[in-house]
C-alpha cells in the first residue's frame, strides 16, 4: 500500500532561513574578532629604526675628527 503526502509533511524540518542568520550572524562576528586582532596587533608592533644601517661585510667608513 502506498501512502502519499503533502510536500509540507513530508519535510525533515521547516525551511532553512534560521540557519542562513545564524551563517550571517557568525561571520559577522568573525569578521568583528578578525577586525580587533589586527587593530591589537598594530597597536603592539614594535616601531620601525631606521638608525641601524644593513652589514655589508665590510668596515664602516672611519671618519676624521679633525
């Protein structure tokens, strides 16, 4: 014997829009933490001399002080 049913009975769940927002809802914060990491990250980046000068492997030029 076979049984039919309605479209709507046969359905595992209801549709899937509660899942879409908590997909949006998640990125969301994902992109929040991803956005405060980079922001603490610059914050606490040590700053950048430019007093140090690149070894060459030959001496420094010796200056006179005359």
């Amino acid at each position: 014997m076979r049984r039919f049913f309605q479209a709507r009975d046969a359905r595992q769940g209801r549709r899937g829009f509660p899942v879409f927002v908590i997909l949006l809802v998640s990125l969301a914060l994902a992109c929040a933490v991803w956005f405060a990491v980079e922001i603490y990250g610059t914050a606490i980046q040590s700053p950048q001399t430019e007093a140090t000068q690149p070894t060459t492997g030959e001496p420094a030029p010796a200056t006179s002080g005359g």
